[in-house]
C-alpha cells in the first residue's frame, strides 16, 4: 500500500501450470483470484499482467477497470486485457471464490504470444488495444466465438486424452482460433487500411520510445517514413493523428505513475521525457484539462 492507503500496482507473471500446456491457462473468476492470492494480491487489488487476459461471462456479470476505464463484462462480452495493461476485479466480482461458483460464471484464459505462430500473432494484431471495453459479439458472431472456446475449454482439460504434444498442439490451433474471431468481430474494429504495417511498426517504436522521444519527426526518421504517412496510417487505424498517439501514450503512463506511485509531478515528467516540471505540467494540463496533482487528488478520492 502507498502511504496514502492507495494500493499499489503488483506484477502479475504468467502463472504456469505444471504440467498443463505451456503458455496458456483456462480458469474461471474463482481461479483468477486464487493466482492472485498466490502473488499476495487481494482480488480487488491492481495487478499489471505481463500477458494477455481474457475474460467472458456465460451468467452474472464482472465489474472491471482496465487502466483508467471502468467496465462491466456482461453476458456473452468478452474482455481482453493485453500484456502491461492494469487490470482489477470491480466491487461485486472481487470477493467471488469457489465457495460461491452460483453467484457468476466465467471463464478467464490466460496466455503468452510466444504460444502462437507469427501469423497469427501479425494477423490478430496482438499489440492492439481493444476498440471497445468490453467486446460484445454481434448475433451472427456470437455463435462461431462461443463454439470455438467450448473447443478450447473441453481439450484444455482433457490432458490424458491425447500424448502430450499432440494435446499442446490442439490446444494451440483452438487459441490461435479464438483470438484471430475475436480480433475480427464485425464492428469490433476499424476496417484494414493499406497502412496498417506502417502504424503497427510506428505503434511498436512509440511503445520502445516514448519516454525518449515526443516528435513524429524522430519516429518517421526512424522507420524511414514520411511525417505524413506516419500521419495518414495512424488515423486510417485508430482516427488519431501521428502525434496524438504518442500524446496518449504519455498521459496513459503519465496517469499511471501519478495514480499508483507517490512519485513527484516533477519526477513524473523526467521519467517520461519532459524537460521540467513546468513544461510537463502543461502538457498534461493541455492534453487532460487538469493538472496532475489536481488529477492525482480527484482520481484517489474517487477510487479510480
């Protein structure tokens, strides 16, 4: 805990099982919050997986927040938490465990990228974020998703069924499935543009280098690209010019700093690149319409 009573954000690593399938994991909410427990985290408390996390309700609903953005997972939504993400069980779902499996059912897989083929992690785009929190299949969508992850949850728990490696490689063809529809719902996500290399290479150079660098200019130098087409494919993928990417980026960590660590408004800034408290200050100030002890003070008393 902080010194003011705000908890802190606690690294969850991939929880592997012994001899399960290496890299992916099919539990429910009551599994979830005993991983939790595990790292000495409380169910409700702020966890930043160092994986992707799904999560999909079949009964009840799940209270979330996913950084800054509160969300409720209801019947047949899906939420997909990506690797670095800050995610916590909201209210009603932090106290559920296995005493109590009537009150939701749920189910959470969990896995590494490394699990799947280079094609399926370039064609599913797993170092987007979610258009929407949570993802709710439209009808016609609906049907093929959920069929797919009572595939994956049956083979998942039928271990002996099949030798080892054949058992990992279902297991594997069943997830690939799931995250290429789930990543391809229609209304689910913008439609792909021509440039949609250009902004994943320029997405992934922001992600290395933000507290480096603030200008398009610096990236585009760096890929080899022009301040346009860097511009022109970020708003085919996202409707965000260029350099409103790399502002979000910085005021989504700069609100994570602010909110789980005491750090200074001035330390804040030299850890993301501002030359100053002053000239970090206004940039936040311009991009949120506070400053960042106005937003440490309202967000902490408001439990965000």
């Amino acid at each position: 805990m902080s010194r003011i009573g705000q908890p802190e954000v606690v690294e969850f690593p991939f929880p592997a099982t012994p001899g399960g399938p290496p890299g992916v994991e099919v539990t429910d909410i009551a599994g979830l919050v005993a991983r939790l427990r595990r790292l000495g985290a409380e169910a409700g408390d702020r966890v930043r997986p160092g994986f992707h996390l799904l999560l999909t309700v079949r009964r009840g609903s799940v209270p979330c927040a996913v950084d800054l953005t509160d969300c409720t997972v209801t019947e047949g939504s899906w939420l997909w938490v990506r690797p670095g993400q800050v995610f916590r069980l909201r209210g009603a779902a932090a106290p559920v465990d296995a005493t109590a499996p009537d009150e939701v059912a749920a189910t959470v897989i969990l896995f590494q990228a490394s699990l799947l083929d280079a094609a399926t992690v370039a064609e599913a785009r797993l170092d987007r974020r979610a258009w929407r929190l949570p993802l709710t299949p439209v009808p016609e969508a609906r049907a093929p998703v959920e069929g797919t992850l009572e595939l994956l949850e049956s083979e998942y728990h039928r271990l002996r069924d099949l030798p080892l490696e054949t058992h990992v490689e279902v297991v594997r063809h069943l997830l690939a499935v799931l995250v290429l529809r789930l990543s391809h719902l229609p209304g689910g996500q913008r439609r792909r543009a021509a440039g949609d290399e250009t902004f994943r290479r320029f997405q992934a150079a922001v992600e290395q280098g933000f507290t480096r660098s603030h200008r398009v200019e610096d990236y585009a130098a760096r890929l080899g690209y022009s301040v346009r087409s860097l511009t022109r494919a970020s708003n085919a993928a996202v409707g965000r010019g260029a350099k409103a990417v790399i502002d979000d980026r910085l005021v989504l960590e700069a609100k994570r700093l602010l909110l789980h660590t005491e750090l200074s408004a001035g330390a804040v800034g030299d850890r993301l690149g501002f030359t100053g408290t002053t000239v970090f200050t206004r940039f936040f100030r311009h991009r949120t319409g506070e400053t960042p002890a106005g937003f440490r003070r309202r967000a902490r008393a408001h439990g965000e």
